[in-house]
C-alpha cells in the first residue's frame, strides 16, 4: 500500500517539475518549498507578504536549487484578476505545472458555534477552501499541460473528525477533503493531474505557537521534519494516486490525537497585510 511518509526521494527527484506551493514564506510551507527545491523543482513561491517570500527566495538562491520565482497573492483579498495574473504569468514562464500545493491558513478562533464572530467565519472559509478553489481553478490549464501533475490540499485530524470549539476551522479542513474527493473523481481518467489530502499533523510553526503559546515547542517536530511525504504526493513517486487523504506523521490514535490539538484555533486570526498581487516576479 502507498504510504507517503516512508518515501526516501532520490536527490533528482523532482529535477525538471515545477511546483507553485501556498503560504510558501513561512512553517510548513516555507520547508517544503526549500526541499521541492533541493529535489531539483522550479519552485513558485505565493504567498501574502512579499518580503517574507524575498527572504525565502534568497536561501534557495544561495544553495544548488534551480530558479524560483515569487507570486504574492493574498488569499483573503484577491479577485478574480489578481488570479488570473498569476496563472498567466506562470503559463508564459513555465508553459505548464507540475505541482500546486495549498499550504495556506487562517487559524480563525476556538469559539462554539452559538457565538463564532461570523465576518471570521467568512475569513477562515473564504482563504482555506474558497480560494484555493479559486486558484485551482485558474491553474487547472497549465496543470493539465503537464505529464504528471499533483495538486495537493492541506487538511487536519479535525477536518475528519469535528471537535467542539474548532469552528470554522475545522468546518473548512472538512470541505477541503470535500474539494479533494470531488476534483480528483472529475480528473480521474481525463487528465493526467492527480487530486490528494495530507494532514501535517502537529509541528513547530507559527500557527502552533499561535493556538499554544505556552506550549514547549522542544516537543513538536520541525516542518523540515515532514517533509518526505510532500515530496512523495508532489512528485512521480505518487503517480496514480488520486483521491486519497494522507497523514505527515504516525497515525496511531495517541499521536492522532495529538496532531488534533495541533490545530486548536485558539487565537484570532490577525489582520492580514494589503491586498497585493502580480504576475511571478522572476530573478
Ligand atoms: N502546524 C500544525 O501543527 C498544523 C497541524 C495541522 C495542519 N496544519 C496545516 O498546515 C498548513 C501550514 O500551516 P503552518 O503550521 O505551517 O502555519 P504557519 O507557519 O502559520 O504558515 C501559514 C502560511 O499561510 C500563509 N497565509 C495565511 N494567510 C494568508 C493569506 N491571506 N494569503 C496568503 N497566504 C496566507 C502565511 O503567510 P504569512 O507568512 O504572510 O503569515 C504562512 O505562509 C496549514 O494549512 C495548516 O492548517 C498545521
């Protein structure tokens, strides 16, 4: 059985990919860019803060990894042609797409469901499913021009299993798992894209830190950690594979349970930056 997290890529692996990952300037996302890298991707940094994806763009610069490039697109503001911006300008450097991770998230807040603020439901769903949607959709042309190609959305253990007090968080981690069943049975047969889930599960980053402040971050893995069964659902290594909902880390129920808590959305969602996007800024 196809179990992601026992991939070992080869150092070549993803050598001529290109790959366009979400909330690339930070955690989770920010080190699967860097190994997507180092596995020989073109990388498309998006994300919302473009000095944060600079910084990220200046590490693989500095290291063997071929070009990247930066799009910043901030999924709560975007319309419709700060989209299509970004697809354009990726078919005309590119021509196609390999891979399309969606990395990004909003925490929103752990509320029940009686009192959930609801502009910060809209917030939460609208950047965790509505505009990954939104950026699958206007993707999808340069995805179906490649051979083999990936898209691979961010779940959670309480996007499976509802929590009380998780509220829109968790409401959207189901309809991505949703998204990702009824995109791949519409792929499926016609294209050569392939539609899959993973949950991280829990690991140090600012989202964590964020719903656990107090927390002794010593005991949660490093995204750099987590990286191998991104490379294998991104990759050749997963070819064939559609439809499927995977986790980054052991899934026994005492870490299942812990990867729940990583996701408590404890804290409000902060403002997010002004509205920007572009087509990919090349270096
Ligand atoms: N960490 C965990 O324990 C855990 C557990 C289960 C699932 N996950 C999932 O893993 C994924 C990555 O989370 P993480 O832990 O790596 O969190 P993180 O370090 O806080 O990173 C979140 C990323 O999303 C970006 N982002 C947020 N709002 C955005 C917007 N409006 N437009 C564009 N980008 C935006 C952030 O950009 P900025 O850098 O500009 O803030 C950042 O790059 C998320 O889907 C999360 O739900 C995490």
């Amino acid at each position: 059985m196809f179990d992601p997290r026992k991939h070992q890529a080869r150092p070549d692996e993803l050598a001529g990919r290109v790959i366009a990952i979400t909330g690339a300037s930070d955690g989770i996302g920010r080190a699967v860019a860097r190994a997507c890298a180092l596995h020989g991707a073109q990388v498309v940094l998006l994300g919302r803060n473009a000095k944060k994806l600079e910084a990220v763009h200046a590490e693989l610069a500095r290291s063997p990894a071929p070009p990247a490039s930066i799009a910043v697109l901030d999924l709560e503001k975007a319309v419709a042609r700060d989209y299509d911006a970004v697809a354009d300008a990726l078919l005309e450097r590119y021509g196609r797409l390999d891979g399309l991770l969606h990395n990004a998230s909003l925490l929103g807040t752990l509320t029940p469901i009686e009192q959930y603020d609801v502009p910060t439901w809209c917030r939460v769903l609208h950047v965790n499913v509505t505009a990954a949607f939104a950026l699958t959709q206007v993707l999808l042309p340069a995805l179906r021009q490649s051979q083999d190609a990936a898209v691979l959305f961010t779940s959670s253990s309480v996007g499976r299993h509802g929590r009380a007090y998780w509220g829109a968080y968790s409401v959207s981690k189901f309809a991505v798992e949703g998204l990702t069943q009824v995109l791949s049975a519409e792929l499926e047969g016609i294209t050569q894209v392939r539609v899959n889930a993973i949950n991280p599960g829990r690991t140090r980053t600012a989202m964590r830190r964020q719903a656990y402040p107090a927390e002794d971050i010593a005991t949660l893995p490093e995204p750099q950690s987590l990286v191998a069964p991104y490379l294998a659902l991104l990759g050749p290594a997963s070819r064939g594979i559609s439809g499927g909902s995977f986790d980054a880390q052991a899934s026994d129920r005492s870490v299942a349970a812990a990867a729940s808590a990583a996701d408590a959305p404890a804290a409000d969602a902060a403002a997010v930056s002004a509205a920007s996007s572009s087509g990919l800024t090349s270096r």
